[in-house]
C-alpha cells in the first residue's frame, strides 16, 4: 500500500520547478508526484499536512557544515546536528572533513552517511579530504571515495599550500566527475591573524587577516581552474576581491560556483569592536561594511549561488576564553534560514531567490533533491516567512550555543521538515505554532 | 561586572573622565613626597596583581601603589599561577573572585582579556596591559608627565615612533593625548604602522623627520623583539639609523622638546644613549608619575571621588 502526504493550503515556491503559487504538493511513497494548482482530496489513509500562511518549497542544501562527529561530539553529534538542521529547514548536510579521525578514507565516509540518515534523520553527504590526513602532500583515493558516497573533495579549511598539488587535484578530479571545494585563504598571509585586518583590529590590538589573504587564494584558484578545466567550488568567501575572481572566472565560461556564510551577509568587523566577543570569531572572517554589501549584491544578481550555514558548533571549553584563543565558527543551522528571510524584509532578495540561495547546493552538486520537480525525493520545508523565533539558548535544539544572535527575533518559523517523504520536524502547535 | 568600575581602556573614557585621573594622581604625587608615604585610604580593601605575562615595572608600580594606600595585596605571576597547568584566564579569576578582592589589576598577553574578566566576575579590572591593545595606566602616566612639564595637552605636538603596530603603549597614548587636544604624529617602518590607525586620533608618517619636526614631545616606542613573530625590519642597525632617536634628529624639534620612553630601553637601537641620558629625557618621571597614577586608579575604581 503506498504512503501519500498532501501538503495543502500553502504556496508552493521552487525555482528549478518553475512553481510560484498556491497549491497542493502530492507525496507518494517518499518522492514528489505532482504539484496541483487546486486542493486535492485526499484518498483513505493519506497524511494532510495544512499549510495555510505558509510557503512549500525544497528542503535546504548546506555545503559547509561541521557535525561534531566524529571526534568531537561534545560540541555536536549526528542527533543533535540532525535536529538543529530539521528545525531550521536544511534536509542535506554536507559535512566537512575535519572530523578526528580525518574523513579520508571510504570507511567512515560510509558510515557517516549510513549512521548520519539513522541518526540525525537529514541526508548527511560529506566532502572528502582532498589530501591524506589533510596535510596538503598526497592526493587521497577520490574514485574510491566518491564511491563511498563523497559528492565533493576539499582540504576544508587548510590551505592547500602546493599549488603544484592543486593543479593536479584538480585534472584529476575531472575523471572523478566530484567538484573540488577551495576555501579561499592563504595561511601564510593569515600569520596568527584572528578578525580582518583593518581600523578595528588595529583598534583592539588583535592580530589582522588582510583581506588578500582570501583574494590571492581565490585569484589562484580561478586560475588553476581555467588551466585544468576542473569543476570548483569557490567558499565560502567574505569580500568584494573574492567577488572579483569569482566574476573573471564567470566571464571565461568556467564552472566555478560559490557560497557565502549566512552571519556575513549582516555582520561586520565592528561587532567584534563592541566587547571582544568570541561569538564572533569566524573564518572566514567578518569583514567590514563595504565587503558585506558587495556579498549581497553578487548573491542577488546570481553570481554566488548559495548560502551556507558555516555551522561550526563550539562549547564553553571553546570559546570562554580570551578571543585570541577562541575557536573560530559558529552555530549557523538553526539562524541561516532567518538571516536569509531577514535580507527579503531589507529589499536585498526576492524571496523566490531566497528560496533559490537555500537550495541551490543540490545544483552545485548536481544532487537529486532540492527540487519540488515530479520524480525528486520530497525534502520538503514548510515555513512561515513573516512569523518570527527568537534564537534562546534553551529553545535551540544544536548543542552549541556560539551564535551571536542569542536573544534576536529572526523570520521564518519552520512547521514542517520532511526527508524522503517522512515528517522529521513539526513544530509543536502550542509552544512553536501561533 | 555591572556596578563596578574598571579600567580597561582609555577609549572608554571622555576628556573630563581623563582629567579627573590626572588631578586625582597629581594629589596622589604629594604623598610620594612626604617622609611617611603611606596613607590608609583603601585599609581593608583587597587588591589582587594577576600578571599573566613578564612584568618587573608594572608590577612592582602596582604592588607598591596598592600598599601605600594600605590595601591588602595579592600577587600572582605567569609562572606561579595555574595558568601553566592549563587552566583557563576565567577559571584562575574565578578561584580569585571567591576570595571577594575589591580590585583584580590583570596583566595579560592576549587584548581583550580585561573585557572578559570585566563580563564575569564580580570585582573591578584595571587592566595593567593586554596584548597590543591598551596599557591605560601608562597612557595616563604618560599624560600626567607631559602635563607637568608643559602645564598643557592641548595643542601641543607629539610625535611617537617605533612598533606602532604592536605597542598598547602607542594605542593608548594616541587615544589619550588627542581626546586631550594634542596633535599626534605616529611614525615607524611601514611594516610596523597598522591600517587605520589614524582612526585612534593621529596621522602617521614613514619619514622620522617630518614627525619629529617642531615637536613638544617625543615618544620611542621599545621594539618588542620578544613579541615578534615575522620580519619586519631588516636589522637592528638599519632600525638604528632610520627610525632611531639621535641627537641630531632631536635638534629638528622644537628646543625643549621632551623624549620619553616606556621602558626598557634597548640603547643604541630606538635610542642614542646620550639622548636617553640627556637632558631633554625625563624617562624616569614616567617612572615616579607611575606610581601615582596608579595609586589615583585603585582608589577610583575602589570607589572614591568623583567619576
């Protein structure tokens, strides 16, 4: 007997499926059959989600996030990170490789995606460690991993300091057919640096990371692009010399995509200003105003394809302590949804490409879902864009706390969050429904 | 913590706010002066010197001011504390903090370290140097020594020369001297001035002569070769020749110029030792200026005079 879900009474928005308007979204058997314009009635046993006021559209893609595990599971693990990225409407994960051990080899990449939809409830598809241990030497088994599951190879946040290297990851990873992840940041430009290198650091006396160390990283990778013909995914990147590279790339008919960390678009070096906050020590890092108006600009016109989460859960241990000291990152599953939504109240998105920016991950990575198109998986995220949650320590559902948004009211309440069809998140009626 | 008053930085503080300071320690500067120099303002108060990085002069000015205002000190350095052990900055305030000390004076390598005491535990931080970010108390020594001498801030030029980049030395000196009306010029190797630091309240400049130029005052900055992680001059004899204060150079400034410097001094490099020695140099003013002003910051932020 087959398993139907009708989601009626909401509006119906996906880019790639061309749908903007009222409707009902036909469930069956954990695939999408068929958008309707009218209501539908619904057959003996079917499951009716109601979602008058709100907006239907794909779940959401997140291509930079740290799960905690393994290695680290008292910042996060596969459960808590599940139920974070459900609540805040993301239905894949795409885990860096900075787990400990390293996610270098076919083994635990299969595991975490095995373990990671049993546990967490969300499709977790991991980017593989482009080099063994991530030391930047010797090309892991990228055939053999992709196999395994890996949708994309990248060092993560190390630079890759062999640019000789790099070239060749990149042919090679052509054959593969996997996009290559660059995170834009030359480590030796950083030098200790922990905030952007500008009048605030200089103010506070904390040591700078000069914007250049991202656009010569971004520059050399467009160009190893170019010569190899690799497909690469630039990001996330943080200022308006990034956007440069990015765009050359663009113009030379280069596959290159990009993204950007959702607290970038709104936050800038100042904050850091007001009490040395270590919320906000991130990588990248914040940078001022006129970088943040040039990521929304690109964002809107389509030339950074998606916004990431850059969840980066940290507990206490990590981050009471001196801002010098602090880990870099912070918790993003459960606010990026809310920081998009809350760039269409300020008239920088459409609230179509808001949609598009939270899904656009799957077309990066060329991925069945992110789609309310017939035949995709139905990820599905219910949500009401105008109602608004505050972000409260006690309501969030990730174990970490390191988000600087703590006590803000952000758009967007997620009602539902469906995987593969099933219901994974809703929001209780009394406490989270008005 | 809420309700108390610290001293984290002199960017915190207005022009009226500074003065007070320094009236507060010219009184204080008498008692230094009498045959019996203690006094028994802040008897009974607890005054805890955590200092988490090298200090002899901080230090020492500290201890001595916390005494001669008859507070019970406590003295705690980098290598005696449980920081070696791997506790964390909070963890040591907070085994502090239990013992209810009015004041806790924190010397730290990393900026921003006062900021976080002042956040979470319950006693007033006067910060004795953190970091590259701020040094508040010899900012205002610095202060008081040109104030003495020159009976004014406002309008006078004073030019500061070195590592700008890394001194909280400078950092504080810019913010107090130009929220008190001077004209700062700060000069050094390009490696060493920071971007935007024209926005503390100063101009900058690569050529010594220009910033030494008429000036009321001169201020060397120490090149931290301890604290320096990469190249940023090519050698101390080059530094010497280029950035360095000789006494043909002083001779551009204006003739009672007066040459200061934080200590230690490392002669020959950012000072001729004619010049450190000469009459022009009242380096060991800022020393006894040290003291008072230390003792007028204990006692404001235990709570006396006037904010």
């Amino acid at each position: 007997m087959s398993e139907v879900t009708l989601i009626t009474g909401g509006h119906l928005l996906c880019p790639w499926a061309g749908l903007d308007g009222p409707g009902t979204l036909e469930i069956i058997d954990g695939q999408i059959v068929a958008a309707h314009a009218g209501g539908v009635e619904p057959g003996p046993g079917a499951i009716r989600l109601d979602a008058t006021g709100c907006l239907v559209t794909p779940g959401f893609v997140d291509l930079h996030v740290h799960l905690g595990e393994p290695g680290f599971e008292h910042r996060e693990d596969l459960a808590s990170a599940g139920a974070a990225a459900s609540r805040g409407g993301f239905t894949t994960l795409c885990p860096g490789p900075e787990s400990a051990p390293v996610n270098d080899h076919r083994d635990l990449t299969e595991a975490l995606v095995r373990r990671g939809r049993e546990l967490s409830g969300v499709r977790i598809r991991p980017v593989a460690a482009l080099t063994r241990g991530l030391r930047g030497e010797r090309l892991t088994d990228m055939f053999d991993l992709a196999s395994g599951g890996a949708v994309a190879f990248g060092d993560g946040d190390r630079h890759i300091a062999d640019a000789g290297l790099l070239r060749r990851a990149m042919e090679y990873s052509r054959a593969v057919g996997r996009p290559l992840f660059v995170w834009p940041e030359d480590a030796t430009l950083v030098h200790g640096g922990v905030m952007h290198e500008g009048s605030v650091s200089t103010r506070l006396g904390l040591a700078g990371i000069p914007a250049a160390a991202e656009i010569a990283a971004a520059w050399r990778a467009v160009v190893l692009a170019e010569q190899t013909g690799a497909v690469i995914h630039l990001g996330p990147i943080s200022t308006a010399g990034a956007i440069e590279a990015l765009r050359a790339g663009r113009a030379k008919g280069l596959t290159i995509t990009a993204s950007v960390g959702g607290a970038h678009l709104h936050l800038t070096d100042e904050e850091i200003g007001k009490a040395y906050s270590t919320a906000l020590r991130v990588r990248p890092p914040l940078r001022p105003r006129a970088d943040v108006e040039a990521l929304r600009g690109a964002l809107a016109e389509g030339l950074i394809d998606t916004v990431t989460s850059l969840h980066r859960p940290h507990s206490a241990v990590e981050k009471e302590v001196e801002f010098d000291l602090a880990e870099p990152g912070m918790a993003g599953l459960e606010t990026t949804l809310g920081l998009v939504l809350r760039l269409v109240d300020e008239g920088a998105l459409t609230l179509r490409r808001a949609v598009e920016v939270l899904t656009a991950g799957a077309r990066v990575l060329g991925l069945p879902e992110g789609t309310l198109a017939p035949g995709a998986p139905a990820d599905v995220v219910v949500f009401d864009p105008k109602s608004k949650v505050r972000v409260e320590a006690e309501s969030l559902r990730s174990k970490a706390r390191n988000t600087p948004f703590l006590g803000q009211a952000l758009p967007g309440r997620v009602a539902w969050t469906l995987v593969g069809g099933r219901v994974i998140y809703a929001a209780e009626r009394g406490e989270e429904w008005p | 913590m809420r309700g108390r008053r610290h001293l984290l930085e002199l960017a915190a503080l207005s022009a009226p706010e500074i003065e007070h300071l320094l009236d507060l320690a010219d009184s204080f500067g008498g008692i230094t002066q009498r045959a019996i120099k203690k006094v028994p303002t802040l008897r009974g108060r607890t005054v805890v010197n955590l200092f988490l990085e090298a200090s002899t002069r901080t230090r020492t000015s500290f201890e001595l001011a916390a005494k001669r205002l008859s507070a019970d000190t406590l003295s705690i350095s980098g290598g005696s504390s449980s920081v070696v052990k791997g506790e964390t900055l909070l963890d040591t305030a907070r085994n502090l903090a239990a013992y209810q000390p009015d004041i806790i004076v924190l010397r730290h390598r990393h900026a921003g370290a006062p900021h976080l005491l002042a956040a979470n535990i319950d006693a007033s931080i006067v910060n004795a140097g953190d970091g590259a970010h701020e040094h508040p108390t010899q900012g205002l020594l610095d202060l008081l020594t040109i104030r003495q001498h020159k009976r004014r801030i406002d309008g006078l030029k004073v030019a500061i020369i070195g590592d700008i980049a890394h001194s909280r030395v400078a950092r504080s000196a810019i913010v107090g001297l130009s929220r008190l009306g001077a004209q700062v010029v700060v000069c050094g190797p390009p490696t060493m001035l920071p971007p935007g630091i024209e926005a503390l309240g100063c101009t900058a400049t690569l050529c010594r002569d220009e910033a030494v130029a008429d000036a009321d005052v001169v201020m060397m900055l120490r090149i931290q070769k301890e604290r320096l992680s990469e190249e940023l001059f090519p050698s101390d004899r080059e530094y010497a020749r280029r950035y360095g204060l000789d006494s043909a150079t002083l001779r551009k400034a204006k003739p009672d110029c007066l040459v200061m410097h934080p200590g230690p001094i490392n002669r020959g490099v950012e000072l001729e030792p004619a010049v450190a020695d000469g009459p022009q140099s009242i380096i060991l003013d800022q020393v006894t200026n040290g003291l008072s002003v230390r003792m007028a910051v204990l006692y404001h932020c235990a709570g006396g005079g006037e904010a």
